[in-house]
C-alpha cells in the first residue's frame, strides 16, 4: 500500500517557479543569488501558510548550485529551542565550515518566540557571522521581534494569497488528481482559508477524505459548516422587504442543520461589504467574484443608501463582538437582523415644525408658506397687525423697494421666520428652533428620569446579603484582595447609607475605585436610587509588631512570668 502524504508536503514547491502569490519576492531572491549579492541574514514575515520556509529551503538550495544542499540546511523551531543555550549550541556550529558546496543555511522559525536574553545572545554572531553561514529568520509575528535584530537582516515580507490564486492552484491539484469538482466549490475553500494555501491544501485534503473523486457543492458546504452567498441574497431580499417573519425561518432552517450563528454574521457582513463596493466602479474589483456574480446583486445595492449599508455593517460588527460573550447567541443574531429590516426606518428625518401650543391658530404662518411660496416671508409679517406691545414697526417703503428673491426653499423660509431684534427679542411665531427643540427634550428627559428613580424602603439583612452576592462576583473575576476586604468588612445601615468601617487607607483607597459599581448594583438590587457609601477608617489603636527579639521576649513574660524561670533554669538564650 502506497504511503499517504498530505498536500501540503506533497505539492510543496521545490523551485521559485512552482511559488504562489509571492513573485516579488522570489525574483529578488532569484536577482540576488544570480548577481552574487547575497546578505548574510534575512527576515521572513508574514502570514501562516504563505511560502516562507519553502522560500527559505529553495533560496538555501540555489546558493549551493543544488549540490547535496540537504548537508548543509539546518532548521531550528524557535518555539521549542529559545533558551540562551539553545542560541549559543547553535553559535558553536556556526563557527564550522561547510564539507560540501559553499553554504551553510541556518533557518530559524517562529523566531519572535526566543526570548530576549536569547536574542541578546544572538545579535553579534548575526552581524557579523562567519563567511560561509547564511541566516533565514521567519516569523508571523514582527512586531515582537527587537529593533536591534531587524535592523541586522533584509526584510521580505511575505503577502497573503489572493482568492483567484488560491482557486486556480486547487483546480491543478484537482486536475492532477483526477478530482471532479466545480470552480464555486474551490472558490468556496479558497474564501475560507484566508489567505493561506496550507490552510486551503487541508480543507482540499478534508473534504477528498469524504468526497473521494466526485466532489458536490452542497455537501462541501456542509462539511465546511459554511454558508454561501446564495443564502445572503436571499435573506436580503427579505431584508429589503421588511420581511421579519421570514427572515427568522430561513435563520431557523440555518441553525437546524448545526451551523454556527457566528457564520450568518460573517456572510452578512461581506455581503453588505459588497454592496458597498458595487455602488462605485472603482471600487469593484475589490471584490473577488467573477462579473456574474457582481451583475446578480447589483439590483440589491441599489435598494440600499450609502448610509444604510453603512448602519448595516456597524450593527454587523457590534454583533461579531459581543457574539463570544452573549448568555443567548441564537438570540443576538436575530435581533441583527431584524434590525437590519429596519434600516428604513433609522433614515426617517426629525421634523423641524412644532406648533406652538399658546396659540391656537386655524391654519399657521409656515402653512400658509407652504401654500403659498412664491409670496415673500417679510411680506407676509408686514402684513399682519403687530401689537404696540413688542414695540415693532416694519419700514414697508424699504421693503417694496427691495427686489423679488427667488423662491426660497423650505429650509431657508424656515431659517427666515425667526427675525432677532436688537433686544434679543423674538417675533411671536409658531416655530421654534432645532437648538430649542433639543433643550425642551433633554429637560423632558431629565424629568422623566428622576419621575422613574426608586426609593424602595431596606433592611440590613437584606443589605448584607447582597453584600455577599456582590464579594462572590469579585471572586469569580479573580479579584482576591477585595473578595476578602468584602469578607472580612460587614457594612452597617444608617438610614439610607451604608457605613463602611476599615482599618487602613489603603483597604479603603480599593473600595473607593469600585464604588461606582458597587452602588449600581445595590441600588439596583435594593431597588432604591438614593443609597449611598460612606466609609471610615477605624480610631483604635493597631497592635503593635515585635521586631526585636527583646519585644518579642517581654510580650511573653506579659503573657507568662515563668517563662523568666524556664529560661533561668535552662540557661537558654532569646533567638
């Protein structure tokens, strides 16, 4: 029996040809080993899976013209070997010569994982190694590596695989393998792998595992536990009905058959991200679909504003966020999406007419405007008789003399209503501003707010009970210290306050930080919005600590004089 090999060794790439996705650095490579410019380190960044040790195995290769280059490769896991010790067993064989070919190649992955007294170690042997050692460090992470290594090496960084490469490597291996398989299906392995042709060359293995040589698009996708955009057109075709009813079966009929909601958020938000992209041609081939694909959903993007899409995928990604620590995710996804049905509702605008409720008019001034456009807004305040009281007189010459304005619109009618007088006054008018409109709400809302406060009456039991709620909280979150300041301390009821008594500043100084929290959620549960904390320090007196073996000798003969005796007749001595 022939033995099994995965795909990823086995299609691993041998040449800087067969590489895929990272032309510009493999022809770097390929310019510096034919022009005879080869550094003495290099550092490869990037993601998982995108060709950095495969780049480093073939440049080591090339260097010595292929001739038994297998003598002369050394790999080491940073991961496992990044003591101090480990970088100074590979000095040593650094300092050796290589027997065969011109090389010797040291690869070093996951470096950033060796720790810093390790690096420190490394730093001078790095830049200035011997003749005939070549260094190739690779890393997903060069954040965490230190200036003083980067600044040694050639950086490479290393891109992650587009879609449309990842899909067209498959269909080889696919072709090579005598494998029946649709394009959607590799295009749908590609999207899942996230860049990443080892991650891709898994899944393929996976799903040939189950599929053998006749692949079915359904049954990948149920493999995958992934949802494909056919599902996010239909459910946004419910979106743009307002459908809710309809929306929550087809989410039903997704949780039934075992996947996760996570995957509903996931397809929604890159759907929505490409309705977006669609509106501008520019920005089009930002999507990675075929043309087909982009003319299938170009009729919903034109069902959404700008704004809309955009409130989408905010409520989208709030959603992804507090997925992980929701009680009730099932719950979360569909309260997303029915607010998603509701999108037009979010785009309705606040009107900027309110009648003034002292006057009581059959038809009011902005009506009148309305019906009327054409007729000028100072004309028609002339018009009317204005009361000796506001001491207002219109200088009507000067007004005919004035030239016609065009029609105004709504907006600047509005904005011209409200005449200021010099005393600051306004003209008496049944419209308002948007600024006065604002301030009448907030103090609308204030006084519902403090109409809504709670003062249920308490009892300390009551009190010390959730006391002990609140301790246990901050024991589950591993706050210790104040878990047992909240144990040792019962607090006392003085009308509707909380006496807290301690015995140090720096016990009360913690308390003081979670106050605010700690009140919440006694006011909350006490159902009163008026309970407050007053903490004190106890006045008596701590006991003192014995130093000296002196004190620690008179604290005992204050407790027991025969101990004087005991020590007499012993002839011991104070320790």
């Amino acid at each position: 029996m022939k033995e099994y090999q995965v795909s990823a060794r086995k299609y691993r790439p041998s040449k800087f040809e067969d590489v895929v996705g990272q032309n510009h650095i493999t022809n770097t490579l390929s310019n510096a080993i034919n022009n005879n410019q080869i550094a003495h380190a290099y550092l490869f960044c990037g993601p998982r899976g995108v060709g950095k040790t495969s780049c480093a195995r073939i440049f080591a290769k090339l260097i010595n013209n292929e001739t038994s280059s297998e003598y002369n490769l050394f790999e080491l896991d940073g991961a496992s070997n990044n003591s101090v010790d480990d970088i100074r067993n590979l000095i040593d064989q650094v300092k050796i010569p290589p027997q065969i070919g011109k090389y010797k190649t040291y690869i070093i992955d996951e470096v950033h994982m060796l720790s810093k007294s390790a690096f420190n170690a490394f730093l001078k042997t790095l830049e200035e190694p011997p003749k005939h050692s070549i260094f190739i460090l690779a890393t997903t992470e060069k954040e965490k590596i230190i200036p003083t290594i980067l600044s040694r090496c050639q950086i490479f960084d290393f891109n992650r695989i587009s879609t449309n490469e990842i899909s067209n490597y498959l269909q080889k291996i696919s072709t090579q393998e005598d494998i029946q398989v649709e394009q959607e299906t590799l295009n749908l392995i590609s999207e899942k792998s996230d860049g990443s042709l080892r991650d891709a060359l898994s899944t393929f293995d996976k799903i040939y595992t189950y599929c053998n040589k006749k692949w079915d698009y359904k049954e990948v996708t149920n493999i995958l536990q992934s949802l494909d955009f056919s599902f996010a057109i239909k459910l946004t075709n419910n979106i743009i009905d307002e459908n809710i009813p309809e929306c929550l079966i087809q989410i039903n009929e997704v949780f039934e058959k075992g996947f996760d909601g996570k995957e509903i958020i996931q397809i929604m938000i890159e759907h929505f991200r490409n309705l977006m992209m669609i509106k501008i041609p520019s920005t089009q081939k930002l999507i990675e679909k075929n043309q087909d694909f982009i003319n299938l959903i170009s009729p919903q993007s034109k069902k959404f504003s700008n704004k809309q899409i955009l409130q989408a995928l905010s409520c989208l990604n709030e959603c992804t966020l507090n997925y992980k620590n929701s009680v009730n995710q099932r719950f979360l996804v569909e309260l997303s999406i029915m607010q998603l049905c509701s999108l037009s509702d979010l785009d309705l605008k606040k009107k900027l007419l309110i009648p003034n409720p002292n006057l009581n008019h059959k038809k009011t001034d902005t009506q009148s405007i309305e019906d009327n456009p054409n007729e000028s807004v100072l004309t028609k305040k002339s018009n009317l008789e204005t009361p000796n009281t506001t001491g207002i007189s219109f200088n009507t010459q000067e007004e005919k003399k004035q030239p016609l304005k065009p029609k105004a619109s709504k907006a600047e009618t509005i904005k011209n209503v409200g005449i200021k007088l010099a005393d600051n006054q306004l003209i008496d008018t049944d419209l308002i501003s948007i600024s006065d409109e604002i301030i009448a709400m907030k103090s609308s809302n204030q006084n519902n707010i403090e109409e809504k406060k709670e003062k249920t009456e308490w009892i300390e039991n009551k009190l010390i009970n959730k006391w002990q709620l609140f301790s246990q909280e901050l024991k589950k979150k591993e706050k210790i210290n104040l878990h047992n300041i909240f144990d040792r301390y019962l607090p006392k009821k003085n009308n509707n306050t909380i006496k807290l008594k301690l015995v140090s500043l720096s016990e009360k100084a913690e308390i003081q930080e979670i106050k605010s929290e700690l009140l919440f959620f006694i006011r909350k549960e006490l159902k009163n919005d008026f309970i407050d904390l007053d903490i004190s320090i106890s006045e008596e007196k701590q006991k003192n600590m014995l130093h000296t073996k002196e004190e620690r000798y008179s604290h005992l003969l204050e407790k027991n004089a025969k101990i004087a005796i005991l020590k007499d007749k012993l002839d011991l001595t104070k320790i």
